[in-house]
C-alpha cells in the first residue's frame, strides 16, 4: 500500500445495499495512507444510475466539500426514485494537499419506497379447500412468461409468517426464516432480491414456502399461538426489466396456485417433522402439472406496515462437524459438535427404505452420569423428524422453519446406527444468526481468557438471530431489554451491530406504550413493563449505537422514544426524583439474593434511581448532540435533582451505602451519583466487599457489566483482574473450568458436583454476563473511545496492567473509520505498546509507568520536538500522555514497578495468601498467622489490624520489615 486510497465505501453500513426506502442515504469510507497523521481535508461525492458505470452522467454531484467528515454523509440530490439501482464513488483530499483516485463504485438500490407503490395482493391458499390451521407448510407457485432479453429482475415480497422463495427449481436467497420478527402490527419487513440470473426467456416458474414462524406460531410463556394473526399470506411482486427498456410486472394474485408441502409441523420452540415422501418434485419448475392443485384467496392485509429490509438477513454463517459421537449410559446416540451453537443440523442420508424415520433431538448439556439432558428446555421439544423418500443416490436435509439451540444430538432411526454407529461425516451443524460483519477481537497471555472471550462471541452469535434474545433453547427466546441495554457496547464492539439495534430501536418505539412505558420484551409477546434497567433500554441503546458509529439520524428518530421513558419514570410515585414505586427485576438473579428468590439484595428503589438519573443524563446529552439546547438543559436540570436525591436517601454523609452490597456500589461509582470527596471511600467499601469474599462477585444482571470497570477506574484494577481470573464459583472462569463454550445463565449452571441449576430456568447460552468483555477491550487492552467525538473519531488509548497477572493483551476494532489496534506485552525488563490508528482520526495515549527520558518508539528516542505522527508529549504524574495521529507505533519502556503488586498496611491476608512470593515473606517473618485458629481469626483482617491485635504477636518492626520486603517483589 504505497497511496492515498480509499479502501472501502458503504452506504448505510452496506457494500452494496439493496432495496431501501430511506429517502436520503448516508454514505461513509475509509482511507489508507503509508504515511502518518493523514487526515481528510475534503470530499467529492458523486451518484448516478447504475447502467452509467463511467459516472458521465451523474444525478448528483457533491463537487469538492472542504469536510473531514467522512462518515454518514448525507445523500442531498434530487429524490431517488422507487425500484431503482445506483452507482456511487468518492474521491478525498488530505490535509497535505494529497488527492485520491475515485473509489470503486458502491452499489445503492431503493425498494418500493411508498406504500402506494405495492400492486401486489396478499394471497393465502383457498381455505374451503385447504385448512388455515393446516400445520404442513404451505406451498405456492404461479407460471408466467418473458419475451425477451433480460436485463435486470427484482422480487420483492415478504410473509405473514416466514417464507422460502424459488424461481425454476432453484432458492432465490440465502436468507433463512424471511422476514424475520418485528412488531407485525406496527412494522413488517419486506425483501427485495435479484433473480436476474434465475430467469429465462419462456416460462418461468415463482414459488414460495409458507410457514408459521414467529407470526402465527406458538411464542411465549403459555404458548399462545395466532399472537399476530391467524392466517399465514404471501406478498410478492417481480419487476422484470427488458434491455429494450419495457418492464413486465408479475404479482401475487387469484391465478397462483397451492397445496401444502411435506413439512407437516414447524415450530421455533418445538422444531419441525418433514416427510420427504410427501415432496412434489419440480414444483417449483415450468412444466409441473399443477391442475390437482389448488386455489388462493386474497387478504386484506394492506401495505402500511411494510417497510425495506432494515436488519442483517439471518443465515448459515459457519458450518461446524461433530468431534465425536458416543452412546449414552441410557443407550442413546449422541452427536457432539464441540460446540453449544444456534441453528440445525444438516442430515446426509445414504439410500435407504423410503418413510424411514429419523429423530434429532437436541439439548445443550449432558448430566454428571454423562446422559443427555433435556430438563432445561421446559416445554420446547427441540425435535426435528425427517422421513425418508427413498432416494437411490440418498438425501439430505435440513430444517426449513425452525432453529434450535445444542451442543449435543440424540439421534434415533439413522441407518445403521445401531450396528455401526453414528458416521460423523453424515452431519453438519449450520450455524444461524443475523449476518453482522465481524469487527472485533480480543487475545490475551491467559488462554481462559481467550476461551472466555471466544464464548461471548459464540453467546452474541447465538442470541443475535433477528432480535438480542435471551436463550435460544427454552421456550423464551425473547427479546428481553434488559439484556440488551447490559450488554449492547460488547456486541457493538465484537459486531457490526448498526442495522441489528437500528430495527430492533425501531420495534423498541413502537411498542412503547401511551404512557411512556416499555414491555420486558420486544416484539412484545408477553404483556410486562416498567421495569428499572429493562425499559432504560429505551435510552441506553440508542445512546450506545449513536456512540459507536456516529448515527445521529437513529438518535433523532429515538430521541422522542427516550425523553418518553424518562418521562413515564418522572410521573410515578410521588417523588419526582426518586423512583420507588412499581415492581422491578431488581439485581436479577444477583447471589446475594434471599433464598428462592431471583432478585439480589440491592432495593430495587435504588437501584431504579440509580437508572434514572442515568437515563436522564443520556436524554439530557442526546439533546445536546440534536441541537435541543433548551431540553438539555432541562434534563440536566433533572439528572441533577436525581442524583441529589439519590444521595439523600441511599448515601450516608459520610459515604457508606445503605445497602452493603457490590451492586449498591458499583451504580453509584460507575453512574457518578456520589459527591467527589465520597468516591474514594465507596470504592474502597467495593473493594472490600470483593476481597473479602475471596475475589468473589455477588452481582446479578445489573451490577456484573459494570463491577470490574467501578474497580478499574477508581484505583482497584488488581483487584477486577483477579476478580476476572477466579476460577472458582462464582465467577466468569468458572463455567470455562466445566468446560462451558458460550455464556451461562446462572454463575453455577452446572454446580461443582455436576449437577443443575433448577431446570425452569437455566440456559446455557445467556450472554448478559459476558458484558463483562467490554470492559477487557476498554481496560485490559486499553482501547476505548473518547469522550470528545462518536466513533472511534478521537480514540482513547489506555491499557493497565494487572500486577503480574497478565503478561500480553491486545484488542481489535474495525471501526468506521478503519482499523484500531492497541495491544501490550511484557518483554524482559520492558513493556511494549503496539497501537494503530486510522486514517482521519487520532489518539490520546496515555502509558502508566512510563517516563519520557526512557520512553521509545519504534526503537528511536522520543525527541522534545514532536516526532512524524506524535503531535505533543506531556510527561505526567507516573505516566507519559501523547497525541498521535494515525499510522502504526511501537513504544517501548522500562517495566518497573508496572507489573508489581502494592501492598500496603491495608492489605488483607487473604490477599497476600493469593500471592506465592508475598505469602513466603509473611511466613518468614510471622509464621504464626498461617497456622492453627489464628489463621481463621485473621484471614480477612488486613496487616494493620493484624497489628494492632496483640493475640498474633505481629510488631511495628515486624510490619514494617514485612511491608519492605513486599515492596521489593518484582
């Protein structure tokens, strides 16, 4: 790469983005140099159709913007037109006067764009001839002819239920369980797909498989079904464009024709029984003779809910084989795929007896006597059934309507099973989520770490598929909020999660109620609200998506959503500014929580205050981002009040909680409710409250996604890292340790003697507790955003290091800008800081430890004059701050004192019993605290009570020869 370049150029979030009904797209890029400190001084945007590939006659044409705003621009040409394909291409100048070729060309085309567009009829199968609660999928086909050459074809069309379409025998997509879930009654997504390359001159064939899915089928709770409707349609139009300009429109109308198909069941919860001698083969073809078939009717289902396509389209992302397959101590067959994953298995058959009956059932766990274990799932069956056709060249299969959640496989009926087990190569596990590009990672010298980060990735993956649920396995599968707000920042920084959260945001608004209120879940299937930490949601995520990528056109658009939220908050009970009404999940299934109880110790009023200053905090700087000057400062107003009286009523004046528990510490620290001076004193309680329970947390789904960062910031960083690195229950390693590949629901799903959690409520696939990954790329790694610009636009750059317990971290993201790097590693008597830095953008980084005289770059001394790239260098107090511009760097400087415990006369002995060089000196100089009674009556006593104990027998002198030689520990 020896250029000024652009490398990449999208318009909202996509590559080639097909079918929108966004009026006025925004378009962003990132830019290469080999060169340092580069960044974007002006643009030039240009737009045309897509048969002008030479851009001679382009629609719109920015000409040179003096910008270095190079994300979310803004289309400001005439108005696109509905059903229509464009080019676009940007070219930019640095500020050293560098100017780029023209990009190559992105791809932009609008779907219907207005309601009024839509020619198409909902149709559904006639139902004096076929039943409407027909269980079998429906099947739907319609011949039509072309006369002539094509130059392009687009179908767009969505279902009331999900839907798989073809076009002359062939899929039309990828896309899996179309059109995904929305609010139907408020919102429906419709597809658009190009099948140019499926069509031919003469007959063509369209047909469609219709099933329940989340529209008709049974969800929730109680199972109910027909939540949305009872009656299952499709909706399809075919814009067919000949190279002699005519256009030829087919639609869904009375002319198709329908018949069920040979998947007889399919359910999300319960799975799917598909009989393949029941298939009609080439039904989807000209030339099938479709006379026995029947006919359709029309619903009035109207157009107003529809919109384009807004998230990423669910599909196979990966393909994993089983690693093992063995028979239970009951006798079953069982797959192991090595992995607790989200989607279906996919069956080879060889040739065999047709209406052989083959039956997967599907569970995440096996029990302590090593059998599979289905007691989890409650009422979802999580079985698939297939029958064979007979084939002679044998079959394969996959569900169609359904996806499950598992690690293992009971297999019952394959062919041979039973004489020669089950052959591994005849199974594949399809992995199914919504298709978010990859843009995270995260490495560290501690490969538990490493696998905790791989099962947040793998939980995110597996809970992402449409809509952030909570379990994929139980019959739930919803779209809890709470969830979602704990942990959105780790998802956004593992995944490309804009067009996710964007359509989600949107369900989110328009569920919400009259009042302000907003339901548990969304789509909302379950009729709950209100509830502290789950509706603020409505704030946190839209705040959280504007901060990765700089989406003020989201936060707009949910900004009257927010100030509801905070609003319905300010309307109950009869203190405006406390919350202590309504019912709360509280600190949800936190351990310090009464027994058969799953709500933690924490008062939920505090903790519901404790939210609602920090949502009207949000609200307030959201209002400022949109130029709403006056409710910013209203809302400031607010927040303020809040936070007064939340010190009032949960802080005492000289800083201890009123309720003694981590999580009543930590939203105070990390939600800054406390006064200056009583910080110090609030986390020196946290911190205490964690030693003293071994370096064990107690935090629920409310306090755990903010517990290590309320250590880190506020001088206890040794600590959070401990806290990560505890193996034992409860803490994050501990699932790791039993051998866990996604994150658990609860801290001891699977207890120390192998047996379960209670079986109504224990996923094994729960990602809210691997929030905690957030912090490990902001703290451990150090890369972190500021405060000054959404983006990654000035990135933060800050690792710390936890004392000798980790030796190397690194963390990536691919952020809209480009790629950031900022990785660590101890080399001998030095530390090494890596960092890389995109074009048009810079850094603050800031290295603790370090002193300028000793501090080098890429093996160069750092000059007073600022070097190429390094704009200014301030050495501070115990650290060395430096603004960079982008490029690559390589600092390297003397360790000392960075990877060394401090110890002090507050140290506990617990902690030093942790330490096998520091608990060496103790017993030197003191043996007697470390054996018989006295050690129980003083483990958790720090060395100065120790002292002033006159039972152990510890002097001044000795404290102080004690705490000497501690500090000398390299």
């Amino acid at each position: 790469m020896d250029s000024f370049q652009i490398t990449d150029v999208q318009c909202e979030y996509r590559n080639r983005l097909l079918g929108t009904d966004i009026a006025k797209p925004r378009f962003s890029w990132k830019c290469s140099s080999p060169q340092r400190d580069v960044q974007q001084s002006s643009y030039r945007l240009q737009v045309t159709h897509a048969d002008d590939s030479h851009f001679e006659q382009v629609i719109w044409d920015s000409e040179q913007v003096n910008s270095s705003q190079s994300i979310q621009v803004q289309y400001a040409g005439p108005a696109l037109q509905a059903r229509t394909a464009y080019l676009f291409r940007v070219k930019i100048w640095s500020s050293a006067g560098e100017e780029s070729e023209w990009s190559e060309p992105g791809q932009l085309e609008t779907g219907m764009m207005q309601s009024a567009q839509w020619q198409a009829q909902w149709i559904t199968p006639d139902t004096r001839e076929i039943e409407r609660e027909s269980e079998a999928n429906f099947q739907l086909r319609h011949t039509f002819e072309l006369n002539g050459e094509i130059a392009s074809a687009r179908i767009y069309s969505t279902a009331a239920g999900v839907y798989e379409l073809y076009m002359n025998g062939q899929t039309v997509s990828d896309d899996v369980l179309a059109p995904g879930w929305t609010s139907y009654h408020h919102r429906l997504q419709y597809q658009t797909y190009d099948v140019t390359s499926l069509l031919q001159r003469g007959n063509n064939t369209v047909g469609a498989w219709l099933a329940d899915g989340w529209y008709r089928g049974k969800l929730g709770f109680d199972d109910k079904q027909y939540t949305y409707g009872d009656h299952r349609a499709l909706l399809l139009e075919l814009h067919i464009r000949y190279t002699d300009g005519r256009e030829q429109i087919i639609t869904s109308n009375t002319d198709w024709r329908a018949a069920t198909g040979p998947v007889l069941y399919s359910n999300m919860y319960h799975g799917e029984i598909y009989d393949a001698t029941a298939e009609q083969q080439g039904w989807s073809e000209p030339g099938f003779d479709d006379r026995h078939w029947n006919g359709v009717e029309v619903l009035p289902l109207g157009y107003d809910t529809l919109i384009a396509q807004e998230n990423w389209p669910t599909r196979v992302t990966e393909t994993i084989r089983p690693i093992a397959t063995f028979v239970t101590p009951a006798g079953d067959h069982v797959l192991d795929m090595g992995q607790n994953m989200v989607g279906r298995i996919r069956l080879h058959i060889p040739e065999t007896q047709a209406g052989t009956e083959i039956t997967l059932r599907h569970a995440e766990v096996l029990d302590k006597d090593g059998n599979i274990y289905f007691g989890n799932l409650r009422p979802a069956r999580q079985t698939v059934t297939y029958r064979t056709a007979g084939t002679p060249s044998g079959e394969t299969y996959a569900p169609y309507f359904t996806f499950q959640g598992f690690r293992y496989v009971q297999v019952e009926g394959y062919p041979g099973q039973k004489q020669n087990g089950l052959p591994l190569d005849a199974f594949e596990g399809e992995v199914l989520h919504s298709d978010m590009p990859s843009t995270g990672s995260f490495e560290c010298s501690d490969e538990r770490i490493n696998k905790l980060q791989q099962n947040i990735r793998w939980g995110q993956r597996g809970n992402f598929l449409d809509v952030p649920t909570d379990c994929p396995q139980r019959d739930e599968r919803l779209g809890w909020t709470g969830d979602a707000q704990v942990f959105i920042s780790t998802a956004l920084f593992n995944y490309q999660g804009a067009p996710f959260f964007s359509k989600w945001l949107h369900d989110v608004k328009a569920e919400q109620h009259v009042d302000g209120g907003i339901p548990f879940v969304v789509p909302d299937v379950v009729g709950g609200a209100n509830s502290a930490a789950w509706g603020d949601a409505a704030v946190i995520c839209p705040w959280t998506t504007y901060r990765y990528y700089g989406d003020t056109r989201l936060l707009a658009e949910q900004y009257d959503s927010m100030k509801q939220w905070v609003e319905y908050i300010r309307a109950q009970g009869e203190e405006e500014a406390l919350w202590n009404t309504g019912f709360h999940f509280g600190d949800w299934l936190a351990l310090d929580a009464k027994e058969d109880s799953y709500i933690g110790a924490t008062p939920t009023d505090l903790i519901a205050t404790a939210y609602y200053a920090y949502s009207s905090r949000l609200v307030a700087e959201a209002a400022a981002v949109l130029g709403k000057t006056d409710e910013a400062e209203r809302y400031q107003q607010l927040h303020q009040q809040v936070v007064q009286a939340f010190q009032a009523e949960f802080v005492t004046g000289r800083g201890r909680m009123a309720a003694p528990t981590q999580t009543a510490h930590v939203l105070a620290l990390v939600f800054d409710l406390l006064e200056p001076a009583l910080r110090a004193r609030v986390a020196r309680d946290l911190n205490d409250l964690v030693v003293s329970n071994g370096y064990h947390l107690t935090t629920g789904f409310v306090g755990t996604p903010y517990l290590c960062f309320a250590l880190s910031d506020n001088g206890y960083h040794e600590t959070a890292v401990r806290l990560l690195l505890q193996s034992s229950y409860p803490g994050w390693l501990y699932s790791v340790s039993q051998g866990a590949t996604t994150i658990w629901e609860h801290w001891d799903s699977i207890k120390q003697d192998g047996s379960f959690w209670s079986d109504d409520m224990n996923s094994f696939n729960h990602y809210s507790y691997g929030a905690v990954g957030d912090w490990m790329y902001r703290r451990i790694a150090g890369l972190d955003m500021g405060m000054e610009e959404p983006a990654y636009r000035h990135i933060h750059l800050e690792p710390q290091f936890g004392g000798r317990q980790l030796t190397y971290a690194k963390a990536t993201h691919e952020s809209m800008y480009g790629r950031i790097e900022c990785g660590w590693e101890l080399d001998g008597e030095h530390v090494i800081v890596q960092v890389t830095i995109p074009v048009n953008t810079a850094a603050t980084l800031r290295l603790r430890g370090a002193i300028l005289e000793q501090l080098t770059e890429n093996g160069d001394a750092i000059p007073s004059i600022p070097a190429s790239g390094i704009r200014n260098v301030q050495q501070e107090v115990e650290l060395v701050q430096l603004e960079l511009g982008s490029g690559s760097y390589c600092f390297r400087y003397p360790a000392k004192g960075l990877f060394q415990r401090s110890y002090t006369e507050y140290t506990r002995l617990s902690e030093l019993q942790l330490d096998e060089q520091a608990i060496s000196i103790v017993n030197q100089h003191a043996p007697q605290l470390l054996s018989g009674a006295l050690t129980s009556i003083v483990s958790q006593s720090s060395l100065r009570q120790i002292t002033d104990n006159q039972m152990t027998r510890v002097s001044e002198d000795t404290l102080k020869k004690i705490l000497e030689e501690l500090q000398m520990l390299s």
